[in-house]
C-alpha cells in the first residue's frame, strides 16, 4: 500500500517491509543480516561513516588502494524475478566501477557516472542520467521473469527498461557467488537482494519514504515507524486516542513529545523533503514539530499564538542567512487538519493544509542544515537544542495540546497536482 500526493491527503497506508535472501546494513561489518551470506573484505581496509539510516552505519570503499567486498556463499538467481535495491553516495564524478558483480557474469555498475545493468553481453540496459557526487542515491534493479523485463530506477523513478530478454540467461545465475563495490569510491548502504519483480510503487516507497509513524496504540511506549527504515522513536507524556485514521497520539500533559532520530536525508544540504500529518488542536496553541541536530535548525512548525494560524518557520533560509515564515490558515479546534510542508531547489518552500496551497516563499533558497548529524525529529513540543525561535507569533514555551496522527517523512517534494499511485484505507 502507498500514497504519495498532497491532493489525496488522507495518507494513511504502508508497505510493510521487505524480506530479501540477503540484506547488507553496513552497520561496522559486511555480515548478510539473514546470516547466509556474510562478505569478506579484500584489498585495503574499509571505513564506515553515518548511513543513509542515521542510527547505523555505511561502508566506504577508497580505491586509492584496491578494496572491495567478496560474497563466496553463492546466489541462486536462476528462473526467478529479483530485486536489487541498495543506496550510494559517491566521491568521484563520472566514475566508473562495478556496485554488483556476480560470477554468472551479470553486473551493476557505473559506466562515466551513469547506471548500467548487464545481464549478459547482449542484454544490457544503460541509463543517461550521471549521478550528482556528495549525496545519497537509491538505486533499483527489478527483473521480471515471466514478463521477460527489466527495470533501472533512480531515487524511485524509472529511468529504463529493456524488455524481450532471452530467458535462457537465467541459466547462468545459479551457484553464483557475488563481488560489490570493485573500483568503487564511495560509500554503500542498506544493499537488500530479494526474489520478487517488487512493484514501482514500492521502489518508490523504498527510495523516498524516510519514516511513517501511524502511532497505532502508542502510549509511553516505542513509536514504530513503519517505514522502510525502522527509525523507532522515543516518548514520554503521551496518550493514545481516537485518530484521523484508527489511533493517534495526545499530548495533554506538561513536557510530553514524540521523538525519532536519525535522519541523515533532512542533514543533506538543498535535498528536497516533505513533511505530512494529521493534527488536531484542542484549547492551547503551540509548537508541535521541531526538525534540529545539535548545530542547526531545519524546520519549526507550530501555531501562533495569537490567532491559531498555521506558521511554518525555516531559520537561516535565506541567502542573506535571515530566516523565513509561511502562514496559513486557522486551524480550528477538536477538528482534524491535514497538513503538509514541501521544501526543493525548484519550488523552494510551500505550504499546504486540507490539500489546499496556503503559502510559498521563494526566498527560502537553500537549507539550514549539512552540518553536524543526522536530524531529530521532536513532536508536541519545542526541541531547544539549538535556537529554533524566530517563527511569527510562535511561543516556545508553550507546550502543544492535541492530537495528531498519521506522520510522514519523505525525502522528496509531493506536488499538490500529484494523484497517481494513491491508496487510502480507514
């Protein structure tokens, strides 16, 4: 299940996660976390840096002397759909290096920076598009048997297909042992191996949904995130209640939150992002979400004191480092309200409630972030490990009272004429 537009707002659905036949994290050691397949390090040593998932790790392979990652347990891709999914981040442009290499001859590399899939010498698929140095990319390869296609895709978008592949290729792809990362400057995270032709709807999930918390039966327990990434939150001072969807959290007590750290994607400088949620206000106005590391400031969101409206603030956003407010509307109390805040170098801020454009700011061209660590995420309250203020009319020290539900993170811009692919389950 996914949705994945602000004009269909009643986002409330998820794929659950994938189960692969093997699954490399990176967190510190090149071991398969199904325990099959563990890799061996060749060459020079490898070092490891925060992920794309910012609670683990990501290896780095530097080619100044020769490292890479052998897999000696063998595959078995043979008559069968497969799935190849792992995220990049390059040091070098125009590189080329091999990301998966199997003994079958199959392979997945960069060619000059761009992608191309080998399957064998007369099936080969390349794409056009070179990909940007300093930053993280997710990378798709989806093979379907019975429809004898395959499918490249570039942070969740379909950049090629070759279809009428000869299916006697799968012959070679059994007992294949698996080579990752030779000539490859970078770093490598999250790599997952699957049997299944998984769909574009979840490539795309995969790709740009950084977390979802449904808040399903939460108390002062763990919020799950139901995302692809596993972000688990912390809490204190919480109630769960009635939702816009099932169950949402309440914050009616002094000092309660919800908390979620880790994302690498909001510390990225200029990376597009959505915020979306539900809310439902009750009798004090607040802040309700602060997105901070211990150095900067991305995001504040809350409403203003003085008359309910809605007020997204964005510190240091401007290029005379001044920050930025967008203001919506009155959100009015004991009713639910659908918001969304998007952020990208082509339409720099905006800011939606009820799938209606409320504001925009084009002057808010860059980013207060890609410094320090990954993002925290805190909500129902202020998060003053770094000077947030600044928002009209925001007051931060009131503590938000309310309701909300239904939180995502997306490491994308959702444009409000997007209504493809949507899915809403009450």
């Amino acid at each position: 299940m996914y949705t994945d537009s602000i004009d269909n707002y009643n986002i409330s659905t998820y794929f659950p996660a994938s189960v692969g036949i093997a699954f490399y994290p990176f967190d510190g050691n090149v071991r398969d976390l199904y325990g099959k397949r563990d890799g061996t390090i060749n060459g020079d040593s490898a070092n490891y840096i925060y992920g794309y998932v910012g609670y683990s790790q990501a290896i780095v392979l530097n080619q100044t002397n020769p490292t890479w990652i052998s897999v000696a347990t063998p595959f078995n891709l043979r008559k069968t759909d497969f799935t190849f999914e792992l995220f990049i981040f390059l040091y070098k442009s125009a590189m080329t290096a091999s990301l998966l290499q199997f003994s079958s001859g199959m392979e997945l590399k960069l060619v000059f920076g761009s992608l191309q899939m080998v399957l064998t010498k007369n099936n080969v698929i390349s794409t056009t598009t070179s990909l940007t140095i300093n930053a993280w990319h997710h990378i798709a390869v989806v093979y379907n048997l019975k429809q004898s296609l395959i499918n490249i895709y570039l942070d969740g978008v379909l950049t090629s297909t070759l279809g009428n592949i000869i299916l006697s290729i799968n012959s070679l792809n059994e007992n294949t042992t698996m080579t990752i990362g030779s000539g490859y400057d970078g770093a490598i995270d999250q790599l997952l191996i699957s049997l299944e032709a998984k769909p574009s709807q979840k490539i795309l999930w995969d790709a740009t949904v950084a977390a979802f918390y449904p808040f399903e039966g939460q108390t002062n327990s763990i919020p799950l995130d139901l995302g692809p990434h596993g972000l688990n939150g912390t809490v204190a001072g919480i109630q769960s209640v009635p939702g816009r969807v099932r169950n949402a959290v309440s914050f009616n007590a002094s000092g309660g939150y919800v908390q979620a750290s880790g994302f690498t994607v909001l510390n990225i400088a200029q990376h597009a992002f959505t915020i979306a949620l539900w809310i439902r206000p009750s009798m004090k106005p607040g802040i309700f979400l602060t997105i901070a590391n211990s150095v900067s400031c991305l995001l504040v969101l809350g409403l203003r004191s003085s008359d309910y409206h809605l007020v997204a603030y964005l510190p240091n956003s401007t290029n005379t480092n001044t920050g930025t407010n967008l203001i919506g509307s009155e959100l009015l109390i004991y009713r639910w309200t659908h918001i969304a805040f998007t952020w990208s170098n082509d339409n720099q801020a905006q800011l939606y409630q009820n799938t209606i454009w409320q504001s925009s700011n084009h002057n808010a061209t860059k980013l207060n972030n890609g410094y320090g660590n990954p993002m925290t995420i805190t909500l129902g309250m202020y998060h003053d490990n770094v000077n947030c203020a600044g928002g009209d009319g925001l007051d931060s020290t009131k503590q938000f009272t309310g309701s909300l539900d239904e939180f995502y993170v997306f490491s994308r811009e959702l444009k409000q004429s997007e209504n493809q692919n949507t899915c809403y389950n009450n």
